[in-house]
C-alpha cells in the first residue's frame, strides 16, 4: 500500500521540479506581492547638517568637484544601504561646490533638482543660461538638457540634489553623455527665462524650451518666501500643513518636473500640527528656523527634532505630524506627479 503524500510534502515537491523551468508559484507570495496597504521597505531618517558638515568638508579635502564630476554625498535611507536611493523612487545628495571649482557639463534621462542649503553666488548652468545661487532656491536641470556648475565666489556652496534616479534605473530608461568643453558657453543672459515665464505671463509664439519640464529653472527663496507671507496675511492656517504652496510648471499649471513634485511650507510660530499621510515619500530640507517631526512607522513613533540645513525623509504611508515652538520652512519634494499620472495618488487626513 502506497501512502500518498501530504498536501505540503506535494506542493514543496512541485516547486522544486518546477523550479528548473523559472517557474514559481503565486499563491507562496500574492499577500506581499498585492499588500492591503502600501508597506515599504524604507524607513524615516533624519540628517542633523551640524553633524554631516564635518564630511562634506572632509569630501573637499579628499577630491576635487572635477576629478569627482560632482563631489556629492548620498543621503542613503538606512534601510536601502548600497542602493544610492533615499526612497526605492527618489535620489537625495549634498553637493559641494568650492571657490574656484566647476563640475563639467554633462546631460542625462534623470531629471534633477537643486535646493540650495548654505553659501551663495555659485551658478548652476542649463541649456545655455546661468543661474546665482542663493539659499533656499529652488533651481531644476531638466532631463536631457546640458548642466554644470561652477563657483566664481570666495564661499563654499552646498545644495541638495534631488533627482529621479531610483525611478530611471526601475525603467531602464537612463541614458547620459558627458559634453565636450567642462563649462558650456553662455548664450542667454542670466535671468531670460525667468522674464519670459516667471510673471504668469508667456512668450506669444514658440515652445516651451524644455516639454514637460518648467520653462523656468530657478525659483528664487525671495519669490517663494513672499508667496507665503501673502498668504499668511489672506489664508486660513491648514491644521495639517501650516501655510504650503506647491511649485508649479507656469506652462501647465502642473509639477515643474514630470517625475518631482515641490513644494514650500511655513509653520507659524506655535504650530502643533495634525497627523496625515501620502503615497508618495518625501525628502525634506529644513530652511529656516526649527522644529519637530513626528512619523508614524512600523517599528513605532519616531521623533525627530531639526534644525535649520537639515533633511528627512518621510517614508510612503507613514503619517507625519509638524510641531515648531520658533516657527519654521520647510521645502519637501516627492514622486507625487507619478502617482497623479497613474491614478494611484492617495492622501489621508488623519483625526
Ligand atoms: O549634478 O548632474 O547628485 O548627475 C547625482 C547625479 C548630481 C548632477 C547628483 C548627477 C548630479
């Protein structure tokens, strides 16, 4: 008499035979694969400036923004080690510029954005204009077009880099060249495209210079802060956000990259603000003043206290709740026109 096998014993022998062919079964992982909710693998973490300062000097010291192509340190989520990633969608860096330094021109598929942290009168340049550097500018290298930056001044400059690295490399979509001269020759005079888009007005013939990126590659701190004094004066206090504004593509209305979505908050002074959450993680660089974040994870409450300069992340999902006793302004940026795209945005606005 035979003894037939037991459902496990069956199952574990299919898998193995079939193994060979790359062949696995659905019903092993469908709960993981289509979870009830988002579940990342990324965890929120926060990088004090005082305490990352040290190694962006040591950086300075140990390469130069040639020799490096650009001298940056990656803001890596600790649960992504290796994978130069902050969210498994976003790329974070400090770049570090020094007097004296260009980092050569070159152009690629990902889409960048440079939120300036501390020093000024560096330039970025793009397509052929160059932009002044200010802190808490908020300046964008479109995909594919050429950029380079360079410092003329006597300071340090340093400014995170966000860009759609993770996402490109998901697509296999990334392609990049480096340009023949290390500093691309000016064509425009500094300024010509913010006369022509930053007034919520357009040139009456033409297309845009860079599809579906903004026409506009710097949107100077002074712009943005005075938005939201304006709107302190004539807007209610969201419970939620303090008073946010998001960037926006003057030509569309919509994100100013197709991949990144921006945006600038002010908590007032005494700010104690609710808990809410989003599909899209975000990275936040810290401008003036300071503050507390709370995140809700996994693992339990994570308090973060910040300061001026410095980041964190907020991992999809996990509601963030603002606190600031001085008051604060925070710049923050997401995939979120990538979720809008597909449809599968989500926001919740918790009690
Ligand atoms: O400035 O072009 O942080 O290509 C990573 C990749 C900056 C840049 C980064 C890049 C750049």
């Amino acid at each position: 008499m035979t003894i037939s096998p037991t459902p496990a014993a069956l199952r574990q022998k299919l898998y193995e035979d079939m193994s060979p062919l790359n062949l696995t079964p659905l019903w092993e992982v469908l709960h993981a694969l289509v979870p009830p909710q988002p579940n990342t693998p990324c965890v929120a973490a926060h990088w004090s400036y005082e305490q990352i300062k040290p190694f962006l000097k040591r950086s300075g010291e140990a390469i130069t923004a040639e020799e490096a192509v650009r001298r940056v340190l990656i803001l890596e989520n600790p649960a992504l080690r290796g994978q130069s990633a902050i969210t498994q969608s976003l790329y974070a860096g400090l770049q570090l510029i020094l007097p004296g330094e260009v980092a050569p021109s070159h152009r690629h598929t990902q889409s960048a954005l440079r939120f300036i942290v501390e020093g000024q009168g560096a330039y970025t340049a793009v397509d052929g204009e160059r932009t002044t550097m200010h802190p808490g500018d908020f300046i964008i290298t479109p995909s594919w077009t050429w950029h380079d930056h360079g410092n003329e001044v006597q300071e340090p400059v340093v400014w995170l880099d966000g860009l759609d690295i993770p996402m490109i490399r998901f697509f296999d979509a990334g392609f990049a060249e480096n340009a023949p001269l290390k500093s691309q020759p000016v064509e425009r005079t500094e300024g010509s495209s913010f006369a022509r888009y930053g007034h919520n007005m357009a040139p009456v013939r033409g297309d845009v210079p860079f599809g579906m990126t903004s026409p506009i590659f710097s949107y100077p701190y002074t712009r943005s802060r005075e938005a939201l004094h304006a709107m302190e004066r004539s807007a209610p206090l969201d419970a939620y956000d303090g008073f946010k504004l998001r960037y926006i593509n003057p030509a569309t209305g919509g994100s100013p990259m197709p991949t990144l979505a921006t945006f600038m908050q002010h908590l007032p002074a005494g700010f104690d603000g609710k808990a809410w959450r989003q599909t899209d993680g975000a990275v936040y660089s810290v401008v003036e003043g300071s503050g507390i974040a709370y995140i809700d994870s996994p693992q339990g409450l994570v308090r973060f206290p910040f300061e001026a300069r410095d980041h964190f992340v907020v991992p999809s999902w996990q509601s963030l709740r603002l606190q600031s006793t001085s008051g604060c302004v925070l710049f923050s940026y997401s995939d979120r026109p990538v979720h809008q795209a597909l449809g599968i945005h989500r926001e919740e606005r918790l009690s």
